[in-house]
C-alpha cells in the first residue's frame, strides 16, 4: 500500500473498537474519503488534542487501501496535523449543532471515491467560517440547504430563490424573508432534501 497526504475537513468520527477511530473526512474535490484511525481513541502523538474532531480542517498522511467490489475502502490513518479548528462553533451549543447539521448535510452528499465538486468544499468551510460569527444561524443554515441543493442540480428554479443563491454566505445576516414566504422557503428545502438525500 502506498502512502498519501492531503487535506480534508472532517465530517464524522465514531468509535471502531475499544481503541480505534472512524474517520469520514471531505478532501478538496468534494469527494468522501474514509480512514480507519488505529489507536485513535488513545494515541496522543499521532492524533493529539481532538485533531480528529469533526469541523475540524486537518492534514492527513495515510496508507491507500485498494476498492474491494462494492464496499467503500477504509484506508489507514498516520498522522493527522490541525490546520484550523473554529474554535468559536464550540463556545455556543447553537454554533455547533448548526455547523454539526451542516456536516451532516454534507456527509450525505459524499460518495466514497467519487469527485464531485471543489465548490462543495469550500461552500462548506465557508459556512462553518460564517457560523462562529453568525448572528442569524436559522438563515445560514437556509442558504446552504438551497446552495447544496442548486450545486447538486436538484432545485427548481424559482425567482424567490434567486437572492439566498446570489449572496454569499458570508453575507447571510443580511437576508430577509418574512411569514409565509419563509415558511415557503423552509418548506422547499426541506422537501428537496429529505427527497434527494432522505433522512438526515
């Protein structure tokens, strides 16, 4: 097995064995990559102060594992290096569980091997930028379930969608939708996804 680097930004981890970590991460293509962490649950060398925590946009070094039919291969983690960790989504629940929905947006989206976008990646890391400092997480998370959706190809177009997918994210405080268009917009996103990508 051969060795590689790249950078990712971790959407899900669970626990493997009394001593191991699953590791589901996004590269910079858009494209899932999964990692088998030996002794990540304990090692503080390799894998110190939650490096592997999701949100968290890290460094890997790993051992390739070949496709084996239909089952996703697990390749070996080395080493993992924190490149940025938003250090502000853990100082409110609201942040976390916003950026932690986010995640799990994307983690859905993730097909194993397959490249599907850069843009997913970066819509992704700015959207956990704009949730340490959001002031209207409700909106933030509306604009990203209508990006994702439009960057999928599976929203219809609509003219009351036009200015949630011009803006930026960044500039999402500054949105504004009232009453029964709002409850529209939510009602269309939602629907969209659980149709797309089933239950969150």
């Amino acid at each position: 097995m051969s060795s590689k680097s790249e950078k990712i930004l971790v959407l899900r981890t669970f626990k493997y064995s009394e001593s191991d970590l699953v590791v589901h991460g996004l590269n910079s293509l858009g494209a899932r990559i999964n990692f088998l962490a030996k002794g990540g649950l304990r090692s503080r060398k390799r894998f110190a102060g939650g490096v592997l925590e999701p949100t968290h946009y890290i460094e890997v070094t790993y051992k390739v594992s070949p496709m084996t039919g239909d089952t996703d291969p697990l390749h070996t983690l080395l080493e993992a290096t924190l490149l940025r960790e938003f250090p502000k989504l853990r100082s409110d629940y609201a942040r976390i569980e916003a950026a932690l929905y986010m995640l799990r947006i994307v983690h859905k989206l993730g097909q194993q091997g397959v490249v599907d976008s850069p843009d997913l990646f970066n819509l992704l890391g700015n959207a956990l930028q704009a949730a340490e400092t959001s002031s209207h997480l409700e909106n933030l998370k509306l604009q990203f379930e209508l990006k994702v959706l439009a960057a999928q190809g599976v929203l219809p177009i609509e003219e009351n969608f036009r200015p949630w997918l011009s803006a930026s994210l960044a500039g999402h405080d500054q949105l504004h939708s009232e009453g029964a268009e709002r409850q529209w917009l939510i009602a269309q996103a939602h629907s969209h996804l659980r149709h797309y990508l089933g239950t969150l």
